[in-house]
C-alpha cells in the first residue's frame, strides 16, 4: 500500500507536470491527509513521521481545519485545473485521491475516515454528481462501480479502501469528460497503450505524465519503460474556459438562493457593460467588485465566491479566476510583525482570483488582526487590477467588521445576504451529495432525514448544508459497518444506504458508527423518538467546529 509520504511525492510529480507551485500542492495534500485522519486515534503521530514534522497534535489540527473545506470543494490548485480545463486535472485529481487514501489508513483508522476521504475525493471534480453521461466504458475494462481485481484482506479496513477506490475510478472518469471522451484505463492495452504511465491508484492518467514516484504494491499499475527515443507530442489545442452563460447556468442550477442568484446576475450585467463602454472609449465609473457575503454557516457562499471568480474571468476582470479561500489562522502570524508577511503571501497566491476570507470578523478586535486588516487594504489597493476579495461571516458581526475601518468601507459596498436552506431544500441538498458519492438514498433515508431535521434547532450557528454533509459522511461510516461481516456484497449493498445508517447521538449531532453500538447494534434507529434538540454545532461538536467549503455545482455546501 502507498504511504503518505509516498502519496505526496507523487502529488507533488503531479503538480510539477502541470507546472503548478510544488510547495502548494503539497501543502494541500498535507491538508487532505490531515482532515480525513482528524478522527482516527493516533494518527497525528503518523501525520507528523510521515509529512517530516516534529510530533504535534496541533500542527495535525491546523492541518485539518485547513483541509476541511476541501471535503466539500476543489483545492485551490485543483480547481485552477478545472478552470483552465487542464489535460493534466484527471492525474493531479488522481494524486490527491491516492492522498486521501493515505490519508485514511494513518493512526486507528475507523469508518469515519471512509466517509471523510470518499467526499474529499469526489470534491476535487468541483461538484459533479454522476458518471459523465454518455460516456460508456469498453465491456472489459473495470466500470465506475466495479470493485478492483485484488485478494480481499479480511476487516472493516479492506472494504473501506475498496469503496473509496470505486469512488476515485468515477473522478478519473468525470474529469476525462472535460475532453468529451473516456480516458484510457491503466492497465488495459487496448485502450491504453501505456498502462501505468498516470497517477493515482485506481483513478490513473489518461496516458498522462510518467512519474517516478513509487508505485503501490497492490496498485495494479507498473511504471512502462521509456522509449529510447521519447516520440515528440504534439502541443494540445488549449480549451476555451467556461463562458459567463455557463456559470451564470451553473449558480442557477444551485438548489435554493434565489436572492443571491438575482443579485449575482445583475452585478455580472452591470460588470458587462462597464467594459463594453470601457471598449467603445466611453467614460465609466469604477464599480468596486469586492462582495461581502452575509449568512449562516453552510448556506452556499463559498460555492457562489468560486462561481463568481469564474464569472470575473469570463469578463476579463480576472487573469486567473482561482479561488483561495482562508481564515484568520492563515493570515494572522504568532508575533508582531509577522503577520503583514503571512498576509501579503496569501493575497499574492490569490492575484489573478478571487481571496474568500471566512469569519472575517475573527480579525477585528487585537492588534494582529488590526495588522493584517491594514495589510489587507493596501495589498486590495495596489492589485485593484487583478484581485478581488469576498468577506463572509454572519450578518452582525460582518457589519461591525466593515464599519471598524474606513478601508473597508469603502472597498466592500456590495453585500449579498444568503438565507438559511428549507427542510425540503436540505433533503435534496443531501440527496445530491449522497448521489456524487455513488450512493444510493431512497425515499425512506430521506425521510428518516427530515425526522432529524425536525428535531434539530435552527440556531445562528446551524450548519445549514454542512450539517447534511456530516450526516451523509457518518452514514458512509455506518453503511460501512453494516457490511463489515458481509463476505461478497452486491453492488446493490455496496450503494444503498438505509435509514438505520443516519444516526445522530443525543446532543443532534451525527453519530459515527460504533458509538454505542455493540455487533448488528444501531444507536437511534429510524423508529425511535428524536433525540432532544440542541445546537449540533456548539462546544460539544466535534466534526464542524471549523468552516467548510461547497463544491461549485451540486453537493452544494459551505461556510
């Protein structure tokens, strides 16, 4: 099996053939390792042995906070790739998948690192919820939902890493649609002449960049050998980025968020034509496109900041149009004085995109947040022309952070307010999720779901999505340890969820599988009362505390 250190050697490969920052991917991939080993006892020792850092359970949390939000979103670098249509997205895809996998075996690991890695890995595709349609893969090749030809080893373990691989073969073959046509499978002559050649175990290249990163021992590819003569290839045609009527298709296609809807079309009207009389040589006033976005944890806002970086590219606002996403933690240094450092290298990450800073608030209040707050306006202010900066948080604390400044005040005159999702919104908000993870929900799991729902308080800090997208994870747990016993299960059983595997425990928060549970046990099952309501993101939570991030179609979440 390939270790972490071994996964992100070849995430950094990856990255090198895409020619993108190396530091960067491996910090991402450092990230996804850490959130999906947050709960496994243990594995911060196993984090730090393998990423070269000194033994620390801290560095291991901060890691995993940062990473969070990829369990719903693309990585930045990843969705760069996406933007950009990349030829090289399938095998840095496929790298982080393999990374995720890692991820999932440091420590003690249990069912909840197969929920946590299987929603990390279909995130990188930005939100596609199904295999590409129309895309038919040859009668003897392995199909998106086939399990991989291997001896099963015995344990909860083996068919945990099975179901996140049959996961990471349905990215591969998502993100080989961005070409309209199926990659070729690794391992396969007759569809891919150089088997073995991409990245990623289980999701490969499309006869990608060779890498001489270590190959699993149970990964079924094998390095090919180089020609003596490498042939010359032929410089791929660049594909068109998506155009404003696409995304703009793709916010409207987003579940709910009528307001925001309405009011991101008309600032993508107004932006339109500012340059189109910039264009004639006509005279325009300069409209700030910075946003503030107002709401309750979950409601949507990051997946609208990634579609609005897009839309800002598609109108040439943008050179870039990625989206960096960050908190007070990544801006806000241990001393005075460093942190203007810290700030200034993130905002030059996000030059050419959009920088989306969560809780803004949180930097108000001391002197390190004053500093990276002044930083923050002059930085906005010398890279007008290529930077745009979202601030998002709740709604009072959000105006009490913009009014602390005059800076602020002027540069942020545009907020866009996200409500809280409905009951109905919510279950289909999950059964899009549950459906880009290659499960299955029938009408009964969405019930059971809405029982939850019902007896779950809607407080400032409920998680709107997030809260769904936990459930959804705890139940892979659950799925998973139903069938631990389960020597050949149907591709029938290997899907379906059942409404015994939505559990929540009696604070209202989802429970993962085990707790409480002795063999063929379920705590709360679908016919027992509601447990008593309480805030299921509050000190006792131990999934949410940090915010999340959406996928920028369907599993529709964020802070």
């Amino acid at each position: 099996m390939t270790t972490l250190t071994e996964a992100l050697d070849a995430l950094v490969v990856a990255a090198r053939a895409a020619g993108l920052d190396e530091t960067v991917a491996r910090a991402e991939g450092e990230a996804v390792a850490a959130t999906v080993s947050e709960r496994s006892r243990g594995a911060f020792v196993d984090w730090c042995a393998q990423t070269g850092r000194e033994r620390s359970a801290e560095e291991h949390m901060l890691a995993a906070k940062r990473g969070n939000r990829f369990r719903a979103g693309p990585t930045p670098l990843m969705s760069q790739l996406l933007l950009e249509r990349s030829a090289e997205s399938a095998d840095y895809a496929g790298a982080l998948a393999d990374v995720a996998i890692a991820g999932s075996r440091l420590g003690e690991p249990g069912p909840d690192a197969i929920g946590a890695a299987t929603t990390v890995t279909t995130a990188q595709l930005g939100g596609s919820t199904g295999p590409a349609r129309g895309l038919t893969p040859p009668a003897d090749s392995p199909g998106a939902f086939d399990l991989p030809a291997r001896q099963p080893v015995p344990g909860l373990g083996d068919q945990m890493l099975d179901q996140v691989r049959r996961v990471g073969e349905q990215v591969r073959r998502q993100l080989g649609a961005l070409d309209n046509a199926v990659p070729s499978l690794p391992g396969d002559p007759a569809v891919d002449p150089a088997a073995g050649s991409g990245i990623g175990s289980g999701i490969g290249g499309d006869g990608g960049t060779p890498t001489d990163a270590p190959r699993p021992a149970d990964g079924v590819q094998t390095q090919a050998a180089e020609p003596a003569t490498p042939p010359v290839e032929e410089a791929k045609p660049e594909e068109p980025t998506k155009t404003v009527e696409e995304l703009l298709a793709e916010l409207d296609g987003l579940i709910g968020l009528a307001n925001v809807k309405g009011e991101i079309h008309r600032q993508a009207a107004v932006l339109r034509v500012e340059g189109l009389r910039k264009q004639a040589g006509l005279e325009s006033p300069t409209i700030t496109r910075h946003l503030v976005f107002n709401g309750n944890p979950g409601t949507g806002k990051t997946t609208v900041a990634r579609l609005v970086a897009g839309i800002y590219r598609a109108l040439g606002l943008l050179s870039k149009g990625q989206l960096v996403e960050v908190d007070r933690s990544e801006l806000v240094a241990g001393y005075l004085g460093q942190t203007a450092a810290k700030t200034v290298e993130v905002v030059k990450s996000a030059e050419g995109g959009v920088l989306f800073i969560d809780e803004a608030y949180s930097l108000s209040g001391d002197q390190y947040g004053k500093e990276a707050i002044d930083t923050l306006v002059k930085e906005m202010e010398d890279k007008r022309d290529d930077l745009v900066v979202i601030v998002a948080g709740y709604p009072l604390p959000m105006a009490i952070f913009i009014s602390e400044n005059p800076g602020l005040e002027s540069r942020f005159r545009t907020t866009i307010d996200f409500a809280d999702y409905t009951d109905d919104e919510l279950a289909a908000i999950f059964a899009s999720m549950v459906e880009g993870a290659d499960y299955d929900a029938g009408e009964p799991v969405l019930t059971r779901l809405r029982e939850i729902l019902a007896a779950t308080e809607r407080g400032p800090s409920f998680g709107n999505a997030r809260f769904v997208r936990n459930l959804m994870e705890a139940a892979i747990g659950h799925h998973a340890w139903r069938l631990r016993e389960v020597t050949e299960p149907t591709l029938e059983q290997l899907r379906a969820l059942e409404p015994e595997d939505l559990v929540v425990d009696p604070n209202g928060q989802p429970a993962s599988a085990g707790e409480g549970q002795d063999a063929g046990e379920v705590v709360a099952p679908a016919d027992a009362p509601p447990a008593e309501p309480v805030d299921p993101f509050g000190d006792d939570a131990t999934t949410a505390r940090t915010p999340m991030d959406p996928e920028a179609e369907t599993p529709q979440e964020e802070s």
